[in-house]
C-alpha cells in the first residue's frame, strides 16, 4: 500500500531565509515521488520530480527534494524565501496506475516580510 | 499556459440545473483525469479516461457523468447537485498511467446554490 504523510500543514518563514517542506511516503515499490504547487484560486503546477535517475532533484523557482530511502522522505528544500513562494504545496506518490496517485493533505507555505 | 484548459472557470448553479465542465489538453496525452479540492480535504481522484476508455470511477455519485468523446476532451456532466458538491473541479492530463506526471488545469470553481 501507499501513503503520503506532510508533516506540517502550515510553515511561515521570513523572507529570505531557508524553506523546508517536510514529506515522508510508504510505498511496497520503488515510487515516483512529486511536488507540486498551488497558488490562489490556480490549478496545480509541477514543481519537480523524481524517478529514480538521481536522488538530489531540482525544480523550478529555486526549490529542490532530497530523496531519502532510509528515512522515506522526500523534503522540499529552498535556500532563500521570496513572497511570491506563498502557496500551498502537495507531495505525491504515484505508481503504476492512476488510483495510486496519492496527494498529501498540502502545506500552506506563509512568508513573512 | 498548462496546456489543460478548463471551462467555465466559475459556475455557479441551482440544484435542479443542468450544467457540464470542459477540459481539453493540447499536450498529445493519453489519459486524463477528473479531481475534486474542498476546503480542507484532500484532492479527490474522481474518474479517469486513458484513451477514452474509463478506467476509474472512484464510488461518485451519478449526479456526476464524465464524458471522453476523445483523448483530448473531457466534460464533466452536472445535474441536480447538491450544495456539499461546491468545490473546484480540476482536470488533467498525463502519458499513460504509470507513474508519469499528471499536468493540471486551473480548475473550476463551482457553487451550488
């Protein structure tokens, strides 16, 4: 079975100080793992990906995820805020077939000025 | 630009209204899928079409008709909603099923009155 746990469902940092999005997933297989983005009343927009290829991903707007198998994690990480980061942001865990597309429950990201 | 555009992108209806949602992917995917986003819970898969055939109803109510007259359009039939049925309604679209990423459309907002 599969599941995807956000640890948080709401961060606030301070501008220009480091982000971290905490996802940790359980999978029987090798998972596809995914961040996704959710600006105001927007549809969802990919943020990154990982399949396997390498476990330090990078993303669009300066966020990347560190795929951990030993601690089944999967934390999106940017080292510096910027207010247009304010969003809320889903991990997903997909394998083999659309019923196992799995989202997590979102984190609000907040920053502060 | 997603490339999944979805129409209308606010709706609003009475109970006894008939209304239908497009979607339409101009990206060369196979599948696409219909998710609903309530305040406060998770994304729910609703129904998915891989090469216009159905693959997944996930237990929606028959108020909800999917419609996939091809691999690039989707609708999604209403009639004789509920006002718990307020929420946005997003598409998407992915390359088959297996663990490729999906890409969304902004959504519909839609309020049943």
């Amino acid at each position: 079975a599969q599941s995807v746990t956000q640890l948080d469902s709401h961060v606030s940092v301070s501008e220009g100080t480091p982000v971290l999005l905490r996802c940790n997933y359980s999978s029987s297989y090798s998972p596809s793992l995914f961040w996704y983005v959710q600006h105001p009343n927007k549809g969802l927009q990919l943020l990154l990906k990982y399949t396997s290829a390498a476990t330090l991903v990078k993303g669009i707007n300066g966020f990347e995820a560190e795929f951990k198998k030993s601690e089944t994690s999967f934390h999106l990480t940017k080292p510096s805020a910027h207010m247009s980061d304010a969003a809320e942001y889903f991990c997903v865990v997909s394998r083999s077939s659309a019923s196992k597309i799995i989202f997590g429950s979102g984190t609000r990201l907040s920053i502060r000025p | 630009e997603t490339g999944v555009t979805q129409t209308p992108r606010h709706l609003v209806m009475g109970m006894t209204n008939k209304k239908s949602l497009k979607c339409e992917q101009h990206l060369g995917h196979n599948a696409m899928y219909w998710y609903k986003q309530s305040a406060k819970k998770p994304l729910e898969l609703m129904f998915v079409y891989n090469f216009k055939e159905q693959t997944e109803n996930n237990s929606v109510p028959s108020r909800f008709s999917p419609e996939c007259p091809n691999s690039s359009h989707l609708f999604l039939h209403l009639h004789t909603l509920q006002p718990e049925d307020s929420a946005l309604y997003l598409c998407a679209s992915g390359q088959g099923l297996s663990g490729n990423t999906i890409y969304f459309g902004e959504g519909s907002w839609l309020t049943v009155v």
